[in-house]
C-alpha cells in the first residue's frame, strides 16, 4: 500500500461542498479525455476527492477507533503522522507511529527495538489501515496512476469505474496491486472499491470487493463502513465483474470493515 503523501493537493483549494450532501464537482474537474468523450481516469479522483471534502483532510488531524485500536492521523500539506495506539498480552500501553521520517513502537512510553519483519509489519498495518479510512483522499499521491475503464450501472445507479495501479518508485511494498473504484456519475461518491493483492511473484493472490455502508459526514468529509466481498474464483483482471455478481448475490462476505468515534480537526493557519 502506497504510503499516504499529499504534495499533489494544491488543485482542492477552493472547492467547498456543503455539509451533509453529495455535491456535484465544478466542470473544470471533468475535462473529457481526448477522443472518445470520456472523462480521464485523474480527473473523476480529482472529483471525488473534491466531494468527499478531501480539501479539509489536506491539513486536519482524524481520529477513530477501528477493531479495538486507537488511530490518529495528522496530515499537514504533504507531512503526514500516522500513529495506532493499542495494549499488549500484559495490558501495557503500545504506541506505533509511522511519519514522513521515523516509523517506531513504545510499549508503557518506552521504545522498543524492532527487527525489520516487525517493522514491516507495523508499516503495513498503520498505513493500510489509514489508507482504506481516507480513500479516496490517497489516490492524489504521486505514485497513482488512474486509467478511464468504462461505465457501470449497479442496482439503478450510473458509475464511473476507475482502473488505479501504482508506480514502483514511491509505490510502496504492494506496489504491483491493481484497484478499481466505482464513482457515482452525479455526486462522485465512492460507493464500492475493489483490490487484488499478493500479485508480486510467489504471492497467494486473491480479490476483494467493498460496499459502502453507514455513510455519514464529520466536519464536512464523507466516512463510510463496508461490507467486505470476495469471489475466490474470480481472477484479477475479471474484477469488473463484481457489481454484477453483487447484484446476483453470488458473492461471500467476508467481513464488515467498521470505523467508530470519527472525530475531525481541521488544521488552522499559524497566525
């Protein structure tokens, strides 16, 4: 998963949504892509990050409780900290905190030392978590590459179905992962998402396809919970596919991904 970077965020300033709503984006956020009349794979995130109040999260502190843990994530115009606080076997306070610079645990405020498969694994923990609780907010880091793939109509509503890969240079460990992301033609809301993962060689590969439920606002940005699909014998490059197995109820759920007590503080200004 890509760390979470927002150097790309200046093109938000100014777009302002009304609180509680799924506003339509401006027009100069849907420039159609040469040829076919479609609008190109950036410029539907670049909407959808503006609906969702992406400009707020540009510089804010959000905080939530997810499966038992304490999360906290201050973003502030690129410079980004990510800390877990949870307890150990022995009840002990365990922090874990990933920056732009330093990535360490304290267990009752004491650093520990951490081998690197422990330390891959708090990365890939704190970040992952943060990642899927902000999205689609990530998806304007430098390492995304959004692709226009087509149009979908799930129950009886129009999406635009967007194809993200990731560079391997700043793409993190799990660079080689394919999303796509389903974006309501109206109110760019990201109703559903899907992934594959373990596509490096010698990985167990396997797909996952989210629904978003419990959508709600905090200080003007869009949360949502969801349920958690799969289709084991659905291959990658078929994921397209899974708004149609939903409809069909062919698909299990595998869990419901919930994140509770949201609190967001915007960031001001020194003066």
């Amino acid at each position: 998963m890509p760390t979470l970077r927002l150097v790309a965020a200046s093109f938000l300033a100014g777009l302002l949504f009304a609180l509680g709503c799924e506003s339509p984006p401006s027009s100069d956020a849907t420039t159609e892509a040469p040829g076919d009349g479609s609008p190109s794979g950036p410029a539907v995130v670049d909407s959808a990050i503006a609906a969702q109040g992406g400009a707020t999260l540009d510089r804010a502190v959000v905080q939530f409780t997810f499966r038992g843990d304490r999360y906290r994530i201050r973003q502030d115009a690129g410079a980004f900290r990510f800390q877990r606080t949870t307890t150990d076997s022995l009840g002990r306070p365990v922090r874990e905190v990933l920056s732009n610079d330093s990535l360490y645990r304290t267990v009752d405020g004491e650093r520990v030392q951490l081998s690197d498969e422990e330390r891959l694994a708090l990365e890939t923990t704190v970040n992952s978590v943060s990642y899927f609780a902000l999205l689609p907010h990530p998806l304007q880091d430098p390492a995304v590459q959004a692709s226009y793939d087509g149009r979908d109509t799930v129950g009886t509503e129009p999406y635009h179905r967007v194809r993200v890969t990731f560079q391997q240079e700043g793409g993190g460990e799990d660079w080689q992962d394919v999303f796509y992301y389903w974006f309501h033609t109206d109110t760019y809301a990201m109703d559903y998402l899907s992934y594959a993962f373990g596509l490096a060689p010698g990985e167990e590969t396997g797909t996952r396809f989210r629904e978003a439920f419990n959508v709600r606002r905090v200080e003007g940005v869009r949360f949502a919970d969801y349920h958690n699909y799969t289709d084991t014998t659905l291959a990658p490059d078929e994921m397209p596919r899974y708004p149609e197995l939903l409809e069909e109820d062919a698909l299990d759920l595998v869990s419901d991904v919930k994140i509770d007590s949201v609190q967001v503080r915007p960031l001001r200004d020194p003066s």
